[in-house]
C-alpha cells in the first residue's frame, strides 16, 4: 500500500518551518540552519494500515504498519523533559510535552493580548511549527483508530502520539479558549493591514492572516481527534482492554460543556469558529439536555438525555409547546437557548447526507435515523414559536432569523 500523496510535501514543510525557528532563534548561524535540515532525510506517515488479504477475504482484518525507524518530531521520555524544560524552545531537538505545553500556552496567552504582534517572525514560526505538529498527531493517530474500530485492540491506540502526549499535558482545559478566543487574533490582524503603522511591516501581517486561519483549523483538529481518541478509549474501558497504567482523564467533551456552561461570554465565538459537524452538534445537543427537564422517573445509569431522544430533533421537541419552553427558557436564557438551536441547525444541515437521513455509526449518538429534514425544519420553527409564546419580550436574534428563514425555505421547496 502506497503511502498517501501529501506525504510528499512533508519535507519541504518541516524544512520551511525549521529555516524560519532557525532564523528568528538562532539568528545569522548557519550550522544551525544546516543542523535543522538533517531530519528531512525521513517522510511520513510513520504509521498506516495494510490489508494484504484483503482481495482474498472480505472478512480478513486490516494491520498496523508502524516504521520504527522514522524520525518523528515528539519524545516523551522524563529524562528528556527534565532535562529540557530550561531549553524549551531549542528547535534543533525533537518536541517533548512540556515544549508543546508552552507551544499552546503561548497560543493561549495570545489571545489575551490586545494587540497581537503580527510583525514578529517568531510568532509566525510557532504557529507553523504547532499546525505541522497537529499534522504528525492526526497522522498517527487516525490509521490506528481506524483499526482499533475494527479490531478494539486498545493496544494501537494506547502507543499512539496523541495518548502518550495527552498523558503528560496539564493544560488540557485552555485548548478550546484557544480556539474560541483566535477569531480575535484574526480580527486585530486584519485591522492592522487595513491601516499599517508607520515602519510597520505588512509582509508579516498579511502572511498571519492566512497561517493564522490555518493555526485555527489545527487547532479544530487536534480537539477533534482528542474527542475521538475518548470515545475510543471510553469504548476500550467499557470491554474491560484498559488498564491503571493507561490512568484516568476527563473527556474533553466534558470539560468543554463545562466551561462553556459557566463561562457563556466563550460560547458564542466557540460556536462560530468551531465548524466540524459532527462534534458541534454533539455540544450543542448536550449543552441543551443540561437544561431541559428530565422525565420524572430515571436510574442511576440514565444522567444523559434519554437513547431514543439523545440527538438534536429529540432536543427540539423539548421545545414543541409553550409549557416546555417556558421551563426550559426559566434557566437558560433565550438568548443561548436561540445560539445553540441555530448552530445546531447549522450543523445538522452541514452533516453529510448519509448521516442525515438513515443509521450510521459515526454519528449514532446525534443524529441516524432520528427524523427527517423535514421534521427538523418544522421542530426549529416551532421551537421559535413556542418560545416567543413564553416570553413575549423575546427578540428574534440575526442569527436565529437566519436559521427560521433556512427552514422555512426548506420547507417550502419540499411542499
């Protein structure tokens, strides 16, 4: 099996991003530059997955094809991190989790800052330097969850970069504050080349905007395959494969709900920025049962929404008459209750089709063959109905316009 294409491009990337850390970091040493360009003698993926019998059997399992001897960006030994901690930022060595702690605090820090400096070259360089880290993870960990779906063998994933860093990282609840806060980043960036300051160079402001974009794309993604890495692991507890040494962690998702649940200030610039389908609509639904009523009776087992109402047309019919809205509206705001219904929509909507409209496991606990677009459409116009019959002081948002304009659009080619 052929390695994908874009491997390809690996090189020259990790050599453009080891040039600029070697420039702003080292200054005018070129021993350093040539230093950085030794690794580059090696590609990846250091893993994929092969099915050599796979024209033989249709039932014949895929392997996990690891290359030992590539060189890989990241080391997790605590020899290592303890001796590097007072050399975090020294780019001609790999990556341990405490650099990349910093690497994403400083992401953290930056979206703090009133004015983000766009003019500074190592800005730019650890931004790119975090997005191709976030490309060895994705790399290494998506073939192994693809096996470990078939095979729920823990062990592939349990070797995984992903888990070994996750084990060693103490800042696991700033990544999405991170990711929620960037948009401002964006939005000084672009200030900033509208009207550039004297000696102000627009060479570096404008090239932030598009690293930046892509820095928030990482970001996105290395959430993503967090979220996914806990299902799996999650799903691995469940059947008995883990054990003490593979410890416990809060699941992202949790934490995410969490915070969005008492910082609401976050949650409408997480929304926007945060665009995968799948896991938005996941936040939304569960941001939702938070505050819908419960049915009277349940068991210990049952703190979630109910299996046949756990996905997004479920939530909305918690909304289909103006008693149930009424009491949902008393500890949510409208406000919220109208971001999280349009974003939801959103996000349905932006769901492939198959996913939509009949049963598929990645997308099981949100939406498979919960009802159709057209009950979808018809619930989110109620559940606005029903909740302006609630509180007669409640103005219909633009963004909730929007999405009763989508369904009643909809709606009408339908008919």
């Amino acid at each position: 099996m052929e390695r994908p294409s874009s491997t390809r491009n690996v090189g020259g990337i990790e050599e453009n991003i080891l040039a600029i850390l070697g420039s702003s970091e080292a200054k005018d040493n070129q021993d350093a530059y040539e230093d950085n360009k030794v690794p580059n003698a090696h590609r990846f993926p250091r893993v994929y997955s092969y099915d050599a019998d796979k024209s033989k059997s249709s039932s014949s399992l895929p392997v996990l094809i690891v290359v030992e001897e590539a060189w890989f960006p990241f080391a997790f030994s605590s020899e290592i991190i303890s001796n590097e901690k007072g050399a975090a930022n020294n780019s001609g060595r790999p990556v341990d989790s405490y650099s990349f702690q910093l690497l994403i605090q400083e992401r953290v820090d930056a979206t703090g800052e009133a004015n983000f400096q766009a003019s500074e070259t190592k800005s730019l360089a650890k931004m790119l330097l975090f997005q191709y880290l976030i490309n060895v993870l994705e790399w290494d960990f998506l073939p192994r969850n693809c096996i470990y779906k078939e095979t729920t063998n823990w062990v592939v994933l349990r070797e995984s970069l992903l888990n070994m860093l996750l084990d060693c990282l103490t800042i696991m609840c700033n990544l999405y504050q991170t990711h929620a806060g960037f948009t401002d980043d964006l939005i000084c960036s672009k200030n900033s080349v509208a009207q550039p300051a004297e000696n102000f160079d627009t060479g570096p402001a404008i090239a932030l905007l598009e690293i930046g974009k892509n820095t928030c794309i990482a970001m996105q993604k290395f959430l993503v395959i967090i979220m996914e890495l806990d299902v799996s692991k999650q799903s691995a507890d469940t059947q008995g494969s883990t054990t003490r040494a593979d410890g416990i962690r809060t699941p992202l998702l949790e934490m995410i709900l969490e915070e969005l649940t008492y910082n609401k200030e976050i949650l409408d610039p997480f929304l926007q920025v945060f665009d995968e389908p799948k896991w938005k609509l996941k936040i939304v639904v569960q941001y939702l049962w938070k505050y819908i009523a419960k049915p009277s009776i349940r068991t210990r087992k049952s703190n979630g929404p109910p299996d046949d109402d756990a996905s997004f047309n479920g939530a909305l019919k918690c909304f289909s008459n103006i008693t149930s809205a009424r009491s949902t509206i008393k500890k949510i705001r409208t406000e919220v209750v109208q971001l999280l219904l349009a974003h939801g929509f959103q996000a349905h909507l932006s769901l492939p089709c198959e996913n939509r409209l009949v049963g598929d496991a990645s997308a099981s606990d949100e939406e498979t063959s919960s009802g159709s677009l057209v009950e979808i459409c018809e619930n989110i116009i109620s559940a606005f109905k029903n909740m302006k019959a609630a509180d007669k002081r409640m103005e219909i948002s633009s963004l909730g316009r929007e999405a009763l304009f989508t369904a009643a659009t909809m709606l009408s080619a339908e008919l």
